[in-house]
C-alpha cells in the first residue's frame, strides 16, 4: 500500500532525531555576549544559559539603580541571543518543521 513508505518515514524519523540530538550538543557550545549601556556592560552566557563572564565599566559603578538595570538588560540580552541562535539550530535540524516543546523523536 505504502511501498516503503512506514520504514523510509521511520528512517527520517531516526534521521531527525540524530540531527536533534547534535544541535542539543552543539547549542551547549554556544556562547553568547550581551550588552548594555553602550557596553558598559557585558555578560556572557553559554548555551545552557549560564552566566560564565561579567564586565562592568568603572564608571558605572557608583549608580546602583542604574547598573542593576544594566546588569539585568545584559543579562537579557544575551539570552535572547542565545534562545534565537539555538533556535536557529533546531529549526536547521528538523528541517523547518516546529516541534511542540518538550517533543522529541521518535513521535
């Protein structure tokens, strides 16, 4: 009926899940640099959204207010880079189709 239609399905199927799994390994490697203030801070994240280096320019430093909003646009900022980079990567592993949160391969 299918001629080879369930096993080929299944064999993208496989394909997209081993496609999955290296963007998964290669968005860990990312790193991304957020600024702010006009780079009067920068923070650095790493795929898995982990703050792994901070900057701050001294000048900054005597404004609490304002350097806790930098700190926290930074930090936004990098994170936003990241979620649009490992979505990049996603979508190029499953070749434009959008999988639900939480879904993986096999269905």
């Amino acid at each position: 009926m299918f001629k080879g239609g369930m096993a080929s399905m299944m064999k993208k199927a496989q394909q997209m899940q081993d496609n999955m799994q290296q963007a998964k390994e290669e968005i860990k490697q990312l790193t991304a640099v957020g600024n702010a203030g006009g780079g009067a801070v920068k923070i650095s994240i790493n795929g898995e959204h982990q703050a792994t280096d901070i900057q701050i320019d001294a000048s900054i430093m005597n404004d609490k207010d304002m350097l806790e909003d930098l700190i926290l646009s930074a930090i936004n900022n990098a994170n936003q880079k990241i979620s649009d980079a490992s979505a990049a990567k996603i979508k190029t592993a499953t070749g434009g189709i959008n999988l639900p949160n939480g879904m993986s391969l096999p269905f």
